[in-house]
C-alpha cells in the first residue's frame, strides 16, 4: 500500500478533504497497524500492534479466518475458513408461541447469546429459563470447516502445519501439481504431488478433498491427475 501511494506526487492535491486509510498489516504471528493520511501526503505512520491469537486473523459472528504462513521459497500462506455453528428455530414449535414479528427475531437473537444462560426470557406472562427455551425451540446447524492449501513443498515443517490447519476440514482444496513419477520435479519446483496431497487430506481426517493446479505436461487431461489422487483418497473431485 505504502509503495503503490508513494508512486505519486501529492502536490496538487487539495487537503481539505479528510483521506485516512488505515492498514492492518500481517508480520508472522503479530498484527501491525499503520495510517496513511493525505495531509501528510500518505507518510507511512505506524499505530500500534498486538499479537495473533490462535492463528486467527479475521473473525465475525458468521465465521474465522486462521492462517499458517508456509514454505514455497518465500513465505506463503494457506487459510481455512472455519463457518460457525447457526441456532436455528424450530419453526412449528416457536409458531406455538405467543410471539409475532419482530418479536421472533429478538426471541431467536436472545437464545443465540449463550450469554444469557442462567436468565429468563418473559413470553406472555411468563418467564421462561434459557436452558428450557434453548432446548424445546432451537437445533443447531453445524457450521463447516473450508481449507486452501497451494504453492508449498512437502517438507516436515510444511507438513506438520499444514495438517493442523486443515484438520477435520469438510473441504480441502489442495493443489496436486505433479504426477508422484515426477517427484522430483515436484521437489526441485516446491509444489505437491498427487500422493503428498492425498497423505495430508487423510492424515488431517478431511472428509472431501478438491484438487486443483496441474501441471501444464498433463495437457488437459485431468483425470490422470485424479485417478492417482483417488487411489489414496477417495473422496477427491
């Protein structure tokens, strides 16, 4: 960012207006804060910084981000997206109750903060307990765990981390660049063959594996890729 803003010259630019922007910047294991303000022609200012916590570098209330930074020659990193569990109604069970409109989704927003557990919820002239209301009007729908693994070489250290990243993943998507006969281009290159991709996804219990970035010597004939791939896992497409 800072390079792409010092690209310019800021001389003629009118600094009334207030042109802020402020950049979250990843270094290993700690998050970097800086700000870039017009009136100073984009100067880079840093801020302040805090450390990762669990490997997670973006979360929200429908799901997480965490990261694990890899080798590929340089520093690379492979995410897995990590979908929260959803209280959801049950729909004839609440339809039962006294509530109307707006009303369901203050009744759905309250049991879904477990925050609240040990409180009562009134619904007509009664108070109800979070436990009871949680149980006979709410299931929950598991959230599913979505993983990206490419550009990496099958080293220890990558391998080590790369599983407890992807762990119990619903979906891997995982590149397989080479044909395991071309191990050691595969090697030389930093990339993953076929069997490599397969022993990650079943060493981290992935339960559907998606295999992607072949090598351009196959032509497009991928299924040669994917027979391979399927011999050692076979929920892979």
């Amino acid at each position: 960012v800072y390079s792409k803003l010092q690209g310019y010259t800021w001389n003629l630019v009118e600094f009334e207006p207030e042109l802020v922007f402020k950049v979250k910047c990843l270094k290993e294991n700690v998050f970097e804060y800086y700000e870039f303000n017009i009136k100073r022609k984009f100067a880079k200012d840093f801020l302040y910084e805090e450390p990762v916590i669990n490997d997670v570098i973006y979360e929200n209330e429908h799901y997480r981000v965490r990261y694990a930074v890899l080798d590929h020659k340089i520093k690379i990193m492979g995410y897995s997206f990590e979908y929260k569990d959803k209280i959801l109604l049950k729909k004839e069970k609440v339809e039962s109750l006294p509530l109307k409109g707006k009303e369901i989704g203050e009744f759905k927003q309250w049991l879904s903060d477990e925050n609240n557990k040990g409180k009562t919820f009134k619904i007509g002239d009664k108070e109800y307990d979070y436990d009871y209301l949680r149980n006979e009007y709410t299931y929950t729908q598991k959230g599913i765990k979505i993983s990206y693994i490419t550009d990496v070489i099958y080293s220890p250290k990558n391998k080590r981390k790369i599983v407890e990243l992807v762990k119990n993943s619903d979906y891997l998507y995982c590149e397989a660049v080479f044909l395991e006969r071309d191990k050691d281009q595969a090697e030389k290159v930093y990339h993953l063959t076929t069997t490599q991709t397969a022993e990650i996804a079943n060493l981290a219990n992935v339960k559907n594996l998606v295999v992607f970035h072949f090598s351009r010597r196959y032509g497009k004939n991928k299924d040669i890729v994917l027979d391979e791939v399927r011999k050692y896992f076979p929920n892979v497409s």
